[in-house]
C-alpha cells in the first residue's frame, strides 16, 4: 500500500512541483486550508506538506487544529514557507509541525526529509500496534487467569485424590506464572508511559532488607557486601519501583546461581552514583547474548530458560533509566568466578 501525502498550498506552481516529485506516493492537493480540514480526516495521510501563508486560514492554525484530530496525532507535518525567521520556526513547532523547510526548496533535500518522516511514521505506528496489542492481551487475559487460580485452590483444599492433587498443583503453578507474566507486562507498558515518578529519600538498608527478607525466607543465601559503610546512605527513589527491579534483578541472580548458590550485593559510591551490583555464582552469560540482554522480550538460554517472556530485566533497566541511572550486565572475572554481575546505578 502506497504512504499518502496531502498536499497544502494555494500557489499552483507548487503544488503541480510537489505532486510531480512525490508521484510515487498517493496524493492529494488543496489550495486552501479549509479544503485540507474538509478532506484530511477521509483521506487520512501519513504526512502533510502545509504552506503557511494562504487565504483563510494559516498554515499555523491549520497546524494545531490537525493535532487535535484523534486519528491524525501521529500524522508527519512539515511546514513550507518562504518565511526564514528563527521566531516562524518556533512558531511553527510550537503549533505542532514535525519540521519546516523554506521557499525555494532544493528538491533532494524535501523529499530525503520526507523519506525520514514517513519512515519514522511507519516504525511509530508499528510500535503502537505492538504496545496495543500488548496491552489488549495482558486485560483480557487476567481475569480467566484468577479463575483458573482460584478454582485450583478451591480444588487443593479436597481430598480428591494424590493423582488428581498433582494436576490440580500443576494447573495452579501455570496459573500463578502466566499471572506474574501478566503483571511483568503490565508494568512495562506503565513505564513506557510514566511522565514522572514519586521520590522520596529512602535508606539503601530499608530498600534492601525487604528484599533480602523475601529470599532468604526460601533458603536463598543473600549476602551484603558493604566495605564502605553505605547502607545506611539515603538514595532518592520511587520506593515501589525500586523494589520492583532490586526484585527481579535479585529473581534473576538467584535463579543463576542455582539451588545452593548464593547471592552478594555489593554497595559502592563514587560522590555522583551509588552502584548496587548483584553477583550470582552461576555460569555467566555468553558475551553475545549481553549484547542485547536488555531487549525487549529477549528469552535467551542464560539459565537454561524454559518459563517467562525476558522482560525482567528491562522493567528494571527501565525503572533505573527513569531514575536517571542504568542498569549494566557483565561476567565476573575476579577469583576465576564465572558469575554475572548486574549493576544498578542510581543517582547520588
């Protein structure tokens, strides 16, 4: 399916020029932008070529009333003018156009603009489907999910039998994992859209404690390695964010480490960047796969992978990301140990 271009301008040179250079495309031009507000929302274009002077209504005004059009916010604007004032620029920004390109136009440059917007239009869309679709499957699929739950544990609670128990338990463990899946997702999707996060200045040791609580009370062996006396340092973070990704990320590092293995949380600070960094003693991660661990939806054979989506550690290197931080991946060298350390990083 060709991309559509709507064409705005009310000299009629120009518009047989743009229609000639963009031939390749589907076309529509107006003269005028009343005409432009009566087609465009039919027409639907990917990008609009918008002159600002014209009879009526100006190419700014047009502008802004487009953007208020549901279907056309992702729509590509690109105003053309003979107007060169950095103050017209602005303006144009400010009424909602993509970018600007002035009167006498070199036409290799307008169409390698073009190509850019349309195919950035095109990778936005896509990732708007995608993050639709994400969102569509992760609603719809929580309720069943709690019934199916609900009635396992119901079920648990019966003497139905040792066999029967066993399937029971297998349909509630499946429950409870596509659940937590659910709720990954979920999260994900919140964060990909969260403006602002709520801060408060919480102790690295309170934040850390609750996590260590959680592990340690099924027999995982968490250690804290805090040489420096920083534990009792105050960072200033989203605190249920912040549990959300020293959670996975410590999921993530008992899971390497094994049935026996254990877990060491290193606590470092250089003046700019606290630095809690989670060393497992598992096998390590192959250097291509850390490449793009961070992916999302990457399910690599880190751990012998056999269960969830490998979003885990991007809700966390998302969440860091939103402090201002990050969140690193790379092997331990030190003392021939073949384990990974993930680094999380959070402003002083």
């Amino acid at each position: 399916m060709k991309q559509k271009i709507l064409i705005v301008d009310d000299d009629f040179v120009t518009r047989r020029t743009l229609e000639k250079l963009f031939d390749q495309f589907d076309i529509v031009s107006v003269k005028t932008g009343e005409d432009c507000l009566k087609f465009i929302e039919a027409f639907s274009p990917d990008m609009v070529l918008l002159d600002i002077v014209m009879p009526g209504i100006d190419g700014y005004e047009v502008c802004k009333i487009i953007r208020t059009y549901p279907n056309m916010k992702s729509c590509k604007i690109l105003l053309i003018s003979g107007k060169l004032t950095l103050e017209d620029r602005l303006k144009g920004y400010d009424a909602g156009a993509d970018d600007y390109i002035t009167k006498p136009f070199d036409n290799n440059e307008l169409m390698a603009k073009v190509n850019v917007f349309l195919k950035l239009k095109n990778a936005e869309d896509i990732n708007k489907i995608h993050n639709d679709f994400l969102r569509l499957i992760s609603h719809e699929r929580r309720t069943p999910l709690h019934g199916i739950i609900s009635c396992a544990e119901i079920l648990k609670r019966n003497d139905i039998g040792t066999d029967n128990i066993n399937l029971v338990n297998i349909i509630y463990d499946c429950g409870v994992q596509l659940l937590k899946q659910t709720d990954k997702l979920n999260l994900l999707l919140k964060l990909k859209n969260m403006p602002e996060i709520n801060k408060n200045l919480i102790e690295i040791k309170f934040i850390l404690d609750t996590i260590i609580t959680k592990y340690n009370s099924n027999k995982k062996q968490i250690i804290i390695n805090d040489i420096n006396n920083l534990i009792e340092n105050k960072i200033n973070v989203d605190y249920n964010l912040i549990i959300n990704a020293l959670d996975l990320i410590t999921e993530n590092a008992v899971n390497a480490s094994g049935e026996n293995g254990k877990v060491i949380i290193s606590i470092e600070f250089d003046n700019t960047f606290y630095y809690l960094s989670f060393i497992d003693n598992g096998g390590g991660i192959d250097s291509e796969i850390i490449k793009y661990i961070f992916s999302e939806f990457t399910v690599p054979n880190i751990y012998n992978h056999n269960k969830g989506w490998g979003i885990s550690l991007l809700i966390a290197k998302t969440i860091a990301k939103l402090h201002g931080g990050d969140l690193t991946c790379n092997n331990n060298t030190e003392m021939n140990n073949k384990g990974a350390v993930f680094t999380f990083q959070i402003p002083a």
